[in-house]
C-alpha cells in the first residue's frame, strides 16, 4: 500500500495519554543526551503546550 501512497510512509501514529500521567510526569527528567527536557519538547512554552 504504501508503494501505491509514498505520502503514507511519513504518517506518525498517536499516543494518547490521561490527566493523571500527565499530571505526574517529570517534565524536566531529560532526554539521553541530558540537553532537552519535556518541557522544552512539550511544555507550556511550545505549540503542544496549548493542547
């Protein structure tokens, strides 16, 4: 299918998650690198931050 639709070889899937993991996240844990956190990924200041 995707041979026949080049535009479906780039479509991300969906995570849904509740009020309570996200009130319970660590949003300045860091990635492995230790230079960005979640905030910074999706935080308040960040487009997902009005979701």
């Amino acid at each position: 299918m995707a041979d026949s639709h080049p535009e479906l070889m780039h479509v991300h899937g969906t995570t849904w998650l509740t009020w309570a993991e996200l009130s319970t996240t660590d949003w300045q844990e860091t990635d492995a690198s230790g230079t960005r956190t979640r905030a910074s990924a999706a935080g308040d200041d960040t487009d997902w931050g009005r979701v």
